[in-house]
C-alpha cells in the first residue's frame, strides 16, 4: 500500500516550500499577503487534487485567484450597499 | 453411534493427525473428539520442473499422497495443472517448507491456510457454531451446524468465565497479588507463596473448568510467570484442557503498518479452553469480550487467534473461505503486481477520498449524512473483485459476483441489519451495548477490506481494484454534494464517505430526506441521516489559524450526545489531567443548543480552566495524572536527538525493562537536564522537578482547542490565565 504522487497537501506544501528564496527578499508585508495566497490555494487542495492537472501549479494559481475573486465579490456588496444607503 | 448438540469451541491440529475438537454442550459437559482431516496444498509450474518436485516427494516422505490435477486460478480464470499434495494438518507446514526450499521456483497455493479456515469452508463451522455432532468412542462421525455467522442473535452457549486480575501492571511494578473471579466468587491468591499459590489455581481450574480464561498481561507476564513458578516447584500447573499438550509461547515483535510501527506482545495460547489477554487483544480498549466473539464468529478465526489478530487478518480469511469453498486457488506468496500505467492515468488515479476544509467557526443544526460503508457497498454494488474488469461507473456490473462482493455481501448485510435493530431499541435497552460491540467489530472488518485490496502481499488483492473504489467514492460523495447544493443546502464539510450540510428551517430528521432520497437516486448507494448536531464547531488548524482541518472538531447532538474529533482528549499521548479538563470543558457545553447558548456559558469554563491552572502551576496534581505514553518510532539506537520518549526509554532500559519498538513509554517532562523521567515503580521522581510551566503550555493548548470557536485562543487565553482572570479580551481585539 501506498502512493507514489503526493498528496494535493503535500504538493501545496512542497511548492510554498520552493519559493522561500523568492519569499525571504520580500519585504515583511508582502510576505504575509504571499502566505495567504498560498492558504487561499490550500482552501482547495480536494479540488487540486480531484482535478488531477498535469500542471497542478496552474490549478493553485487559480485557486489563489477564485479566493481574490470571492474577496472583490464581498467588497463589491459592501460597497453596492454602503453607496445604496448614502443615495438612500 | 450417539449424538448431541453443542457449541463449538476449540478446533486445532492433532498431534499426528487429523483434528481435535472441543464442545460445550449443556448435558454432557465438555467434550473432546477426534476426526480424520487431511489437508491438500498446490503447486504449479514448468512441467518439468514440477515432475521433479513430484518424485521429490514421493520419494522423501511416503506417506503423502500426490497427485497431478488441474485448480482455477483466480487472475486467468482458468483450470492450470497442478501438484496436489494431501497430507496431515500437523505436518504441512513443515513440508511446505522443505519443498519450497528445494523447488523456490515454483508457485505454491493453499500451503498457509489455518486449519480452522480449511475446516470451516468443509463443514460451515465457525467458533460457537451451535451442532448437531454423531460420534463414536472419541471420533467424530459427522457434523451438521444448526447456526450461522450471519445470525443476529445466535443462541447463547454456557460459556464457563474465570478472570484474573493482577493488583498492579507489570511493566512498571511487580505484581504481589492475583484475584480471581469466576461464578460471582472472587478469590485473592498473593503469588509470593509460589507451592500454595499454584496449588489454589490448580484447584479452581479443575473444579471450576473454565471455556475462557480472561487475563490482564496474560500474555506477556501472568501466563509465563505462573509457568516458570510450576517449574520452578515441580507442581504442574494445568492451563491448558488438553492434558496432552503445553501451553503454546508465540514470540513478541514489531511491524510497519498504516505509516507506524506497531507492537504485538508474545502470546500464550491454550488447547481445549481460550485464553483472551485483554493487554493483547486488538480490539479491547474500543470493544470487549462481545466484539472479540462476533469478529470469531464471523472470521471463523479461532476464538484465541481473533482476539490478537488485525481485522486485515481476519478480512483475509473470509476472503481465503470463499475462494476454497469455490475450489479457486489460494496463492501463498502473491506474485500479481501493478498493471503498467501512463503518467496520467497514474496521476488520475492514485488518489485517496474526498477531503475538504470544512467552514470554519460554529453552524447549528448541522445534518450530518453518511454513506453506509461506502467502500464495502461500492465493492459489494459494483462487483469490485481483482478477477474482474474495472467498472468505470456507479451502478449495477452486468459480470456474476466476484470473489470480494460474495466474501462481503452478508457482512455487510448483518452489519445493516445491527444498525436498524439498533436504531429500533430505545436508549435505555440494556441489550444496547451488546448489539454495539458486535456492530462495531463488523465495522472494523469492513473499513479493513478495503485498505486490505490495495496491501501488496494481499492474497485476493489488486491495486487497480482498489483505486476504482476509492475514484467511485469520490464520485458519489461528489454527486451528494452537487444534490444538496441543488436543493438549497449549503456543503459545511465533506469527508470521504460523509457530508455535513444546513440549510434554513431544517433541524429536523424528515427536513433532511428528500436530501436523501435525491442521493440515493443519484449514487444508487445506502446512505443514512447520521445524525443532526444542535451545533458543532470547526476547528482550525494548530500551525495555521486561517485554515481549517479536516477532522477537527466537536460538536452537540440532537440526542444530548456529543462527538469529539481530532482534539487532545482523542490522543493518546495526553496527561490525565489535561483530558479530563478538556472532558470538563465539554461537559459544560453539552447542554447549549444554539450558539448563543455556548456563548453564556464561556464565563463558566473560563472559570474552570482557570482554576485548573492554578491547581497546576501550584503543583496541586497527582503525578499519575501527569504521565505521557510517547510510542516508541525506532530503536533506542536509532535516535540522534534524545526525544523524551528515548531518554524514558533508556532509563527503563537501565532498571532491566526495555521497552521494544512500537510499545509506548510513559514518562513525566522534567525540568533541566534530561528531560524526562520514566514512569516506573523502581525510577524515583522528585515531584520538585516535574516541569509544571511546560504541563500549563499544554492545559492551555487543550482549553483553547475547545474555547478558540467563542474567540478565546491561546494568546487570549493566556492573557485571561496570566491576569487571574481579571482580562478577557476576544482575539479580534488583540
């Protein structure tokens, strides 16, 4: 028993792993806001996984960015609703 | 020739041939009969090569017989040619070994079964199987089982029980005292007067005649102890029913499984009565004396053998069962390996189930739906079997069953079955708990069969089978998803075979069936309303305070039950202490059903976890309550960094009791230099140098674990614990 591929975790983990060179020449803040893209990517690992991508990297990316894209939906509401109640 | 009816208890090798059995029955005692039973194992190969192994044999040992025939093959589904070679329970596995030593090349079938396995596939038998037995003088002429392992419930034998208890463990003390219980009676015999101590045990063993002797460390220390004393003084002590034979001493030892290693003590096996070591039985700590029975029953493992052995084990011979029942050969040594694959098909299948993140924070009225033993259903529905092509959707296989779905198919029908008589008992039935551990040891033989398809050294196993199981699984939890989530539902969580979901004004049962109906419709699987939670809280993850987990979490069900998962009380490696303050802390909540309710209630845990705290920076703790069982990952040798469990591990070591790979140690943390201190009767520990700041880090990790949904983590908690509980700020504010 088994697996020979890592699991969509693992890979998540060894691909944030690979870009600590690029992470450490980051300024403190950025760091912290790559670190929650990668989190955004692990939100969806079952489906990274599920995918079974050759180029999984392509599927965290879009992952990171369907997680932006929540958060500009959210913000929009917000802003549709806070720009409603000045017209109001 | 006379007859009786009895149940059957014991079934081994007799010493020259054939096999002895032993019988409870209710009129005539205990009876020991004998029966002729020879045994046939196989072996094939080049022609030539096989004619040699042929000569070899008839000329080496004559009084076998052997014969060239022809036996299916499961893989090819075709008859092969193949040396039959029938010879004596007793004496097969010595000869499977001399000849596979002189002819390695050749392929052997059936030459490791139990006779116990082959004696139930002949007869139908299985332990406290219900007979009608014919005999004459001591020879068993005939057996007809009135029973059936599939039966709910079996009629009852007269099982005589005697239980010995030892007043301390023997890992870390000398025990100075055994008490007996057997009949309502209860007898004390201090084992320090060897003669008179060996004495009153013989004499409660010839008068009492037990079918089951039930021990604490029987295995590892009562048994040999109580062995070596009788030689010690001459006085012969008689474990054993069969005055013909010894007791049998299995080695101890260590093995990888599931990504660990594991520890199985020696074993002591009795002949004619069954020796049960709750220490050593698999799966004691969960189940009981019930389970070890039904997972007997169902295996048709000896009642002594399925106590100790893994379900895998068991899986293996019901699988073993039905292949000789169908005449298809049994490999010893499986040679089928991986089809070959391309990279993608590789990619595409070599995955696990479904697991996802599940939504943070609290939900009330969580319906939790699961598929009733998924994979055991999947392989049992879609006819799963390694000599069958792979089905590549949910639904009905146009192939007659295979080998896997007829070995399954009344396990997990007896398994449906338990669970709605369960279902139908009211809460307070005392019969509950009964029906439980049985129901849960079939359990275990079905989560088992799967994982046990993809074990390379499986005899029935076959990668390729075991992945299309787990891809329908992920399939049909894919399509309960996409069925909730038409119906309004939104998907809190899915995990492998359940999904929890809510939805507005459904909190209860019948809110959730036509979710169910629509599931079943799309999956053609069983699935069941597990339960409905008033409120369960997602937990996040330790490293990561954005993430959530995928088992970690608790929660209150609709019934007044709870459900813990992934959190400190669930491991094995937590003080005493700390997980009945974790229990305390739940306690408090079990009792809200909305999460405002858990909200009013946190000033009170708060209050707890507070004094308990305090109690424990003040060192007002028993030390017992204090000790951690580390499990032991490699040999001593082996650690470059002295964990804690390894410099436990050598100070026991150092008194003369090493601890072997895979058993736990249990220690205390220290503070300075080393570390740690084993916890042993002859190890003095000075309750001055228990590391107390280091066991308060842990108290807070365990209380934020429950506390951290109401906005309490452990910085906050930490804060509310320094100021003596004057601050209380909720993490968003920190």
């Amino acid at each position: 028993m088994g697996r020979t591929i890592p699991s969509a975790n693992q890979y998540l983990i060894q691909e944030q792993e690979s870009f600590s060179r690029f992470r450490r020449a980051l300024r403190r803040s950025d760091q912290l806001a790559l670190d929650e893209l990668f989190a955004a990517a692990r939100k969806h690992a079952a489906a990274l996984s599920y995918a079974s991508h050759a180029l999984p990297f392509e599927v965290a990316l879009l992952s990171m960015l369907l997680e932006e894209h929540k958060e500009v939906m959210r913000l929009r509401q917000i802003v549709e609703a806070l720009s409603q109640q000045q017209d109001g | 020739m006379a007859e009786f009816s009895g149940w059957l208890l014991d079934l081994y090798e007799g010493q020259q041939s054939g096999v002895v059995l032993w019988f409870v029955t209710r009129e005539a005692g205990r009876v020991r009969l004998y029966q002729d039973f020879p045994v046939t194992f196989y072996i094939s190969g080049a022609e030539k090569e096989l004619k040699k192994a042929g000569i070899f044999l008839q000329s080496h040992f004559p009084f076998i017989k052997v014969i060239f025939t022809s036996r299916k093959d499961l893989y090819s589904q075709n008859h092969i040619p193949v040396l039959a070679v029938e010879t004596q329970p007793a004496r097969i596995a010595a000869l499977v070994r001399r000849i596979s030593k002189q002819f390695p090349v050749l392929d052997y079938y059936d030459a490791d079964i139990p006779v116990a396995i082959r004696y139930a596939a002949q007869f139908e038998t299985f332990p406290l199987a219900y007979c009608r037995v014919t005999y004459e003088g001591e020879q068993l002429q005939a057996i007809e089982v009135l029973d059936s392992p599939w039966e709910l419930d079996p009629p009852a034998p007269p099982l005589r029980i005697l239980q010995i208890d030892l007043d301390c463990d023997p890992r870390y003390g000398k025990p100075e005292l055994l008490t007996v219980h057997f009949d309502d009676k209860e007898h004390h015999i201090p084992i320090q007067y060897e003669s008179s101590s060996l004495i009153r045990l013989n004499s409660i063993l010839t008068n009492f005649d037990p079918d089951l002797l039930l021990t604490n460390s029987g295995d590892i220390w009562l048994l040999p102890h109580l062995l070596e004393m009788s030689k010690r003084t001459g006085i012969a002590l008689n474990f054993n029913r069969d005055p013909n034979r010894p007791v049998m001493i299995k080695k101890e030892g260590s093995y990888f499984t599931y990504g660990r290693i594991v520890y199985r003590g020696q074993q002591a096996l009795l002949f004619g009565r069954c020796h049960i070591d709750s220490r050593n039985a698999m799966l004691w700590q969960d189940y009981d004396l019930t389970s070890a029975l039904e997972m007997a029953r169902v295996t048709r493992l000896p009642i002594q053998t399925a106590a100790r052995c893994s379900p895998g084990t068991g899986i293996n011979m019901m699988e073993i069962i039905t292949a000789l029942k169908q005449g298809v050969l049994v490999p010893w040594q499986k040679t089928h390996g991986e089809e070959v694959k391309t990279a993608y098909e590789l990619l595409r299948n070599d995955q696990g189930g479904l697991v996802y993140q599940p939504v943070k924070g609290i939900h009330e009225n969580v319906g939790m739906i699961d598929f009733i033993s998924l994979y055991p259903s999947i392989m049992t529905y879609c006819n799963i079997s390694p000599e069958l092509p792979i089905p590549k959707d949910l639904g009905n296989s146009p192939f007659p069953p295979g080998l896997i779905p007829i070995t399954l198919k009344p396990l997990l029908e007896k398994r449906v079955a338990m669970k709605q008589h369960l279902l139908a008992l009211p809460p307070d039935n005392p019969l509950k708990p009964y029906y439980q551990a049985r129901a849960s040891s079939l359990k275990m033989l079905l989560v088992c069969c799967f994982g046990y398809m993809g074990y390379k050294a499986a005899k029935f196993g076959r990668i390729e089978s075991h992945e299309a199981i787990s891809a329908l699984g992920r399939e049909a939890l894919l399509r309960a998803k996409e069925a909730a989530e038409d119906m309004g539902f939104t998907v809190l969580h899915l995990y492998v075979d359940g999904i929890w979901v809510k939805k507005e004004d459904c909190s209860q049962p019948d809110d959730f069936l036509p979710l169910l109906n629509e599931i079943i419709e799309r999956t053609s699987l069983p699935i069941a309303l597990d339960c409905i939670y008033s409120w369960v809280a997602f937990l996040s993850s330790k490293q990561d305070s954005h993430m959530t987990v995928p088992n970690r979490y608790f929660g209150a069900r609709q019934d007044g039950s709870t459900t813990v998962r992934g959190i400190e009380i669930r491991k094995h490696d937590t003080p005493a202490y700390i997980t009945r303050m974790q229990e305390d802390l739940l306690g408090i909540f079990e009792n809200a059903s909305t999460a405002q309710e858990l909200q009013d209630l946190l000033p009170r845990a708060l209050a707890l976890v507070l004094e308990r705290y305090k109690n424990l920076r003040a060192g007002r703790v028993r030390l017992a309550d204090l000790v951690v069982h580390k499990r032991m990952s490699k040999e001593l040798s082996a650690y470059r960094v002295r964990s804690a469990a390894a410099i436990a591990a050598q100070q026991l070591k150092d008194i003369g009791q090493p601890i072997r790979l895979g058993q736990r140690v249990p220690l205390v943390y220290t503070i300075g230099h080393p570390g740690a201190c084993a916890w042993h009767v002859h190890i003095p520990l000075d309750p001055r140098s228990v590391n107390y700041a280091y066991y308060c880090k842990l108290l807070v990790r365990a209380a934020s674990a429950i506390l951290q949904p109401l906005q309490m983590d452990e910085a906050a908690l930490n804060t509310y614990l320094i100021s003596d509980g004057i601050i209380q700020i909720p993490i968003e504010l920190l």
